[in-house]
C-alpha cells in the first residue's frame, strides 16, 4: 500500500532504570491509495528498531481501532506518551 497521508501517530516510552531497560515505541495510522493502514516501530531507545504493519487495506473505522488497541496494550504495560 502507497502512503498517501499519516492521519495520526503517537511516540510512547517506557523506562527502568533498575533494569537498564529504556524502550520506545511508535504507533502511525495512514491513509494510502487503497485504504487505511496501521504500522509500528519499536526498540530500544538510540538502537536497532524493528518496523511492521497490523493492519493494512483497511477501512479507517477498523484501522482506528487496531490503532487504538495497539496504543492502549502499549500503555497498559507501562509505556508513557512523549
């Protein structure tokens, strides 16, 4: 799927300093030529990231709420908005 627009995205952080574990997490909801996508990128904070795609060719309703599901695991696990 072509991007066309990135509707909505959000930067999330998570840090423990007593497990020298410092995350980051980013979540992008896109609008393309075909429908509507929902893509991530996540690792460690100034290291590898690792990208990928929940849900692509979607209708935004869905999309928006695989986007919203997906931010809200990341939150219940710790991760903070940036």
């Amino acid at each position: 799927m072509k991007t066309i627009d990135s509707i909505h995205s959000i930067h999330l952080e998570l840090h423990d300093d007593e497990e020298n574990s410092h995350k980051e997490y980013d979540v992008f909801l896109q609008k393309g030529d075909t429908g509507y996508a929902v893509s991530f990128k996540y690792g460690r904070i100034n290291g590898h990231s690792t990208e990928g795609v929940k849900i692509e060719d979607a209708t935004e309703e869905e999309a928006k709420i695989v986007y919203d599901k997906l931010v809200l695991s990341k939150m219940k696990k710790g991760y903070e908005e940036v």
